[in-house]
C-alpha cells in the first residue's frame, strides 16, 4: 500500500493535470454519470486488433472520479482486451475492499493510490464510474454492459431534463 501523503499526492496530480483528456475523434465511447455526486465521465477507446491502441477520457466532478478516470487511461494503454479486463477486476476488488487484506497487486501500480476509497463507501461509484465505461466499450460482462447502456440512456434523458432548466451562466 502507499503512504497515505503519496496516494494524496497522485489523485491530487491527475485531478489538476488529467492525461489523455478530451475527444478521440471517430472512437466508440459511452458517458456515465454518478447523480449522488455530480460526477460525469467520457471514456473512448480505440482497439487495433485486440490491443488498446488509445484511450482518452473526459468529464466532470469529484477529485476521485475524475483522478480515477486519468490514472485508468494510462494504466491501460496498449494493454490488450483481456488484461485491461483482468485489471478492472482487480481494481473494482480493490476499491471494494474485497481484495485479500495486506495484498497488493503489482499490476495497480499508480492506482493504488484509490485504495483509501474501500473505506468511503459513498465514493467508490466514483472511482469505478470510468471503469464501468471502459467495461461497457470492451463488452466485458456484457450483463453489466447491458446495464451501462439503460443508465446511459438515462443520463442523457436526464441532461435533456435539464436543459430547459437555467443554468449557473444564464
Ligand atoms: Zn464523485
């Protein structure tokens, strides 16, 4: 496990500085929202063969949805189908405190820093909300997937509610 200042540290950068931010053009992608948080995220992939060739990520909300979302795409890119399914497995064990106590997976890497999140259980569907995009792109669980696509379109039904609704700017 991190010390808890390097975990604070990592989220802090990729919050401030998010990687592989904004539109991949001409790529497939699906955007979750988290209403109980006011989290929104994009997620992109582009596949070559079976490899993640590029992905990138975009939204808004808490520092751990969208840290989150910036440490999963480079955690990912260039791995290929399965093992970015292995690895959101992992990470979905680990965030919801199911992972065998004192184990840490090398494969994590710079995620680990959202470990701390097992303990707050309002925020872990902020950490995972990017990672069940990424799931519903590559059709892991396609169960889940099915239900990514009816909360999807349920976000967008919701953002057309609320378009007529003046916003902060109007
Ligand atoms: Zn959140």
């Amino acid at each position: 496990m991190l010390p808890e200042s390097v975990a604070r540290e990592i989220i802090a950068s990729h919050q401030q500085r998010p990687r592989n931010r904004g539109e991949l053009v001409g790529a497939p992608f699906i955007t979750l929202e988290n209403p109980t948080c006011g989290d929104r995220v994009t997620v992109w992939v582009q596949l070559e063969g079976d490899t993640i060739a590029d992905l990138r990520s975009d939204g808004k909300g808490c520092a751990i949805s969208q840290s989150s979302a910036s440490l999963m795409t480079v955690a990912l890119k260039g791995r290929t189908r399965a093992e970015a399914v292995a690895l959101a497995a992992t990470f979905r064990e680990m965030v919801m405190g199911e992972a065998a106590p004192g184990r840490a997976d090398p494969q994590l890497g710079d995620l680990m820093a959202l470990s701390g999140v097992s303990r707050l259980h309002a925020r872990r569907k902020c950490a995972l909300l990017p990672w069940r995009a990424l799931e519903g792109l590559l059709g892991a669980q396609s169960a889940n997937a099915q239900n990514v696509n009816a909360q999807n379109a349920n976000a967008q039904n919701a953002n057309v509610q609320n378009a007529g609704l003046p916003g902060p700017d109007s």
